[in-house]
C-alpha cells in the first residue's frame, strides 16, 4: 500500500444532486497520497506513506468540461461523460452516487452504465441519501437490503418491490454485497468512514488518523433510539 496503489472513484451525477450529499468524497480525497503531501509534517510519515494515489472523476450525462450543478446555487465541472472509456465499467473502483431530487428522471443510457458497474467484480456502489432512487432507476435494489432517506421508506419500497429489505429508519447506513447505502445527507460521511474502514484500499492507520483529522466517523450505525 502507498503512492503506488491507485484508486479509481467515480462521482456519478446523471443530472442534479445535493450539495452535502455529494461532499463526503472530499473524505476519500483527505486519505490520498495526494493529500498527504499537502500536508507533509502534520502526519507521522510512516503513516502519510500508507496513502493510496487517488483518482477521482465527476461523472455527468453532460460532456467533460461542461457543468453538473449542486444545490445551493454550487456547480462542479464534469471530467467525463459516462460513456467515456477512462470510466467505463472494469475502469473504476468505487462508484459514489450523491442524492438528486427524488422526483427526477433519469435517461436509459445512464441507468445503464450504473447497472453494469454494479455487475463488474471488483466495483463499490455507494448511494448516499437520494441516490437511492438512481440506483433504484438502475435496477440496483431488487432484493437488496437497503437505506435511504428516513421519510421515504414506504415510497422506495412502492417504486422498486416489496422484497427490498429497509433499514433506513433505524440505521445511518447498511452494506448489501458490494452495494453500501446511507440514509440522508451528511449520513454519507458515516458511509464513507464505514466503507474505507471495512475496505481493502484504506490501512487502519491511515483511516483513522483522517477521520480524526476531519472530524467524522464517530456516529453509530444505528441511530438514537431516545
């Protein structure tokens, strides 16, 4: 493990999402060789030669270049389109789907292309609040045990089947094979601390010391039952 090591993210934002949603990769970014050298002096060395190089693309159905716009009057600049081959399926690691407006509707193409990555061995979907309704546009939840947003669960079950397993009113998020999802806005920064603690990228060490550095991954699982 080291700068050597590559890990491939992929923000994907078919359409709109929500600001905070979408800010919990910057906790990914935190644990990169890349930021670590920003950061030289402040971490044991020992520990900053532990970090993973990571890539991390924004991914929209507009061309890269072109504008994915956030709430809160905030947009980022899309680095590819999803059909580019720098991110086709088998190309990235980790998929990280930020929450749109639930009402919003999706084109096939870009349905498709989560689906297959989802399918891809080796590939993480993480669907963070309304993200949900994308992967469930995808085809992504049948049978899955799942989050999402706390006041929705009666409307994802309606949408995507009755066999889906809801844990999103007692739980900041749940793992379903390699498919993670959370419940609403900043539980994406549970998800996120969760998933690198469990996952083969990030050494113990070094996801530690960061999400002491930043602040999150102190929350339970389970929320407050008070």
């Amino acid at each position: 493990m080291g700068k050597e090591t590559v890990v491939r993210i992929g923000v994907f934002i078919p359409g709109e999402c929500q600001l905070l949603d979408q800010a919990c990769i910057d906790i990914f970014g935190s644990m990169s060789h890349q930021y670590m050298d920003l950061i030289k002096g402040f971490v044991p060395q020992a520990i900053a030669d532990l970090a993973p190089t990571i890539n991390i693309h924004y991914i929209g159905s507009v061309k890269a270049g072109g504008h994915i716009f956030l709430t809160s009057n905030q947009k980022i600049i899309a680095t590819n389109h999803f059909s580019d081959p720098e991110v086709a399926p088998g190309k990235l690691d980790i998929v990280l789907v930020p929450g749109p407006d639930p009402n919003s509707k999706f084109e096939k193409e870009p349905l498709d292309w989560l689906k297959k990555q989802s399918e891809t061995e080796g590939t993480d979907i993480l669907s963070v609040c309304t993200g949900i309704f994308i992967c469930g546009e995808a085809g992504l939840l049948k049978g899955r045990t799942v989050c999402g947003p706390r006041g929705m669960q009666d409307l994802i079950s309606e949408k995507y089947g009755k066999d889906i397993v809801q844990k999103g009113t007692e739980l900041r998020w749940v793992q379903d094979g390699n498919f993670w999802s959370s419940g609403g806005v900043t539980n994406g920064n549970d998800l996120v601390a969760a998933y690198a603690r469990a996952s083969r990228y990030f050494p113990n060490q070094l996801v530690e010391i960061t999400l002491d550095m930043v602040d999150v991954g102190d929350r339970p699982q389970q929320y407050a039952t008070e």
